[in-house]
C-alpha cells in the first residue's frame, strides 16, 4: 500500500511540474500579447496624431478654388439625389 501511495504522490508532483510549466508558458505569452497590444496603442495614437496634423494642414492650405469646387459637385450631387427621390415618389 505504501508503494502505491508512492506510485501515486509521484505522479501528482509530476502532473503539478507539468501544470506550472504550463502556466509559465501562458504567462509569458500573456505578457507578448500585452506588449504588443500596448505598442499597437501607442502606434495607433502616433498615427491619428500624424493623421489630425495632416488633416489641420490640409484645411490650412487648400485655396478657395479648392473649396467652391468641393461645394459645386457636392450641390450636384445632392441634386442628383433629390431627383431621383422626385423620380420615385413621382
């Protein structure tokens, strides 16, 4: 009986150096997930930094030319819009 109560402890410590091997390894993978995840962040702001930036400058330096023509096909298209709403209810 006390062979098998060995037999059994034995294999009870190796399924536990097993069990924290594992976690050790989910550990460290956690840890690679959570640094990439906040480089990605840190990424992700840098570029809607860069992209508001762009954005500013653009506003900024487009010519009045630029912004009457921007407006003219948007009115056009709206006409087109509303045409073809009219052709539907019609």
């Amino acid at each position: 009986m006390l062979a098998v109560f060995e037999v059994r402890l034995l294999d009870l410590l190796s399924l536990y150096e097993r069990q924290q091997r594992k976690i050790e390894e989910l550990t460290a993978q956690i840890k690679t997930g959570e640094d990439s995840l906040q480089q990605t962040k840190q990424n992700n702001q840098s570029l809607n930094a860069k992209y508001s930036k762009l954005l500013t400058a653009h506003i900024l330096t487009s010519e009045e030319g630029e912004v009457k023509s921007a407006r003219m096909r948007l009115n056009k298209l709206v006409r087109e819009v509303e045409k073809c709403i009219a052709l539907l209810n019609g």
